[in-house]
C-alpha cells in the first residue's frame, strides 16, 4: 500500500516534467507525443530517458527507458490506433515491463468511459489475447489474480493521477473499519477498484501518463454465475431512477433510466435471465416513497446494508464527490433482494 502512495506521488512530480499526451490519431507530427523538449542553458537535452529533440543542433536524441528509470512499469503499445472507438476495438501488441513483471502479448483496446470519453487524452479498456483470439490472463498483482481485461485510466481531470485510487483505498480502510460479517468484509479492497502509474509509450514514442486498473465488474465483488441471484448495477448518467427517485421503468432495458447491469450471474440462464434485476431495484424505490417514520426504520435493513448506505453518504460529502451523489454509485446485491452500495470513479473529489 505504502509503495503504491509513493508511486502515485511520484505522478504528480513526473508530470511537471512530462508532455501531456492525446488520443486521436497516430500521424505524429514532429514530437508532440515525445517528452518535452528539456534544454539546459547551452541547448543540450538533460539526461533523462526517452525521446528528445535539440531545438539549436536540431538532433534528435534517442535512449532506452526502463522501469527503473522512472521508478514505475513502462507499457509499449505497437500498432495502429486508427479507426478506435467506444465500439471499435483495435488489435494492438503491448510489451509490458516492470522490476517484477515482464511480458508482451497482443491485445485488443476500445475507448472507455462516458462522460470522460469527451476529453482528447482517452480512457482505454484493455483486453489480452492469445494468437487464436482466446483470452490470455495475466498478472500485475498478487493481490489482483490473474485476468485479460484491465482498464487504462487518462485522469485526464486530475494532473497528480492519485485522487481516484487513493480516496479507493480510504473508502476500503472505511469498509474494513466496521465490525461486519458481510460479503464487503470479505474482500481485499472492499468492493473498490485498485491501480498504479504506468509511463505509457506508442510505438516506441511517449503517449502519456495512465494508471492501469481494475474494471469495475463481478471480479471485483467476489461474484461469480450460478443459479444464485446476483448483480451489479453502475448509475452510468444522472436520473431520477438512478436517484432512487422513480421506478425503473423497463426492467429489461435498465440503459434507458441511466443504468448499466454490469454483471449478472443468472444472464445466460433463459429460465431466469436478468428482468428480476431491475424488479429488485424497484422494490427498493418502492420502499423508499412508500414508508417513513417507523415503518421506514423497521423495514430498510431489507432492501439495503444501512451502515453501508451511510458510509457512502458521509463519504461522499467529506471528499465533496459531486459526482458521485446517485451517479457512479456501485449497486451490489448478493441475494437478489439487499443492495449494498459502494464508491466508484473519484477523480473529481
């Protein structure tokens, strides 16, 4: 944990340094997704490692990059970008290098996000595959296992790349915090995404500062499909459903009120498919407008983990996460009836 703190604040130094990098295509013109042009008084580049450009001798100067040069994982990613999107994923080769971890694999990458996909440096989902197209899993981390799909954040929004994992990792010190036998407790990061620096590069050239992190799916709450109902629902965009304020209105297209089913285990069951999801959900808004007073305290603890529900609220409030107060609230339901909440996506704290 201490190790990860260090490297995060070793961004935000690095950035005052770094050029920032854009995501759209891959004609490079000149340097601009090299590193900065670094002279000393008499026009000579400084010594750093990567790419740089002597504007008096107009040379260029070229010299490998390793982890320990920067003290953070270096990750190459070589092919075209061309034609990228949301929908469209690319099939790239990315060399990854760490002082532990050391593989290339070929991958397939798509822009992520919804509002952040707005802004020129792009969040980009990762998948790694084997030569035939299979799933390759790989490890960055003990405590991550092994999995193909990770995500790789731009924080375009937030210069020291440390808000989002770090204010994750204090709402986990405040799950652990509380004397539950729940399914939260069980889990190392509490239901919350993890990540760290990676210094990224695009066929051979500097392409910006990411953090490489967990996605937000099953993986991260310890689910997994069977005939038991489980769920995960994200608030992807700001409504009055996604507030708990009315009642989704199509349960089985849940998009339509600004919701996302990111996981659910009974999907590929025809028996029982993924209607009850938002039948669920709307039992708990129903609750909601329905009770007060007495009837709403004796009868919450059914619909949702109040503790819970109220560590969201007052954390929310304490890192003044406007984005965060019914949107990009994590929705988790291990029995199909409680839904437990839980932080996502601070980098606007």
């Amino acid at each position: 944990m201490k190790k990860r703190l260090l490297s995060l604040c070793l961004c935000t130094l690095l950035l005052c340094c770094l050029a920032p990098a854009v995501l759209a295509d891959d004609s490079h013109e000149g340097h601009s997704t090299s590193l900065l042009e670094l002279l000393t008084d008499v026009g000579a580049p400084t010594d750093f490692c990567g790419r740089f450009y002597c504007v008096d001798c107009a040379t260029e100067y070229t010299a490998p990059i390793s982890p320990a040069d920067v003290g953070m994982p270096v990750m190459n990613i070589v092919g075209s970008l061309s034609g990228i999107s949301k929908e469209n994923r690319v099939t790239v080769e990315i060399s990854y290098s760490s002082e532990t971890v050391n593989f290339t694999s070929a991958a397939t990458l798509n822009i992520q996000g919804n509002w952040t996909i707005r802004y020129p440096k792009k969040n980009l989902t990762v998948r790694f595959i084997n030569a035939d197209g299979s799933k390759n899993k790989v490890s960055f981390s003990e405590d991550w296992g092994r999995h193909s799909k990770y995500c790789l954040k731009a924080n375009w929004i937030d210069a020291s790349h440390a808000r989002n994992i770090v204010s994750a990792h204090i709402y986990n010190e405040i799950v652990h915090s509380r004397d539950k036998d729940d399914e939260l407790s069980a889990l190392w990061n509490g239901g919350e995404v993890d990540g760290f620096p990676v210094l990224m590069y695009l066929n051979g050239d500097y392409y910006g500062l990411f953090t490489l992190n967990i996605p937000k799916d099953n993986r991260l709450f310890g689910m997994k499909d069977g005939l038991q109902k489980r769920a995960l629902l994200f608030g992807k965009s700001w409504s009055d459903a996604i507030a708990l304020y009315s009642e989704i209105r199509d349960v089985n297209a849940v998009e339509k009120d600004g919701w996302v089913l990111e996981y659910c285990s009974t999907e590929d069951d025809p028996d029982i498919g993924t209607a009850w999801v938002g039948e669920s959900m709307n039992e708990f808004v129903r609750f909601l407008q329905e009770n007060e007073g007495e009837s709403f305290r004796a009868g919450i603890g059914k619909y949702t983990d109040v503790e819970r529900a109220i560590d969201v609220f007052l954390y929310t409030a304490f890192i003044d996460g406007l984005d965060n107060r019914a949107k990009n609230i994590l929705w988790a339901t291990f029995d199909g009836v409680k839904w437990i909440p839980s932080m996502y996506d601070m980098d606007s704290t």
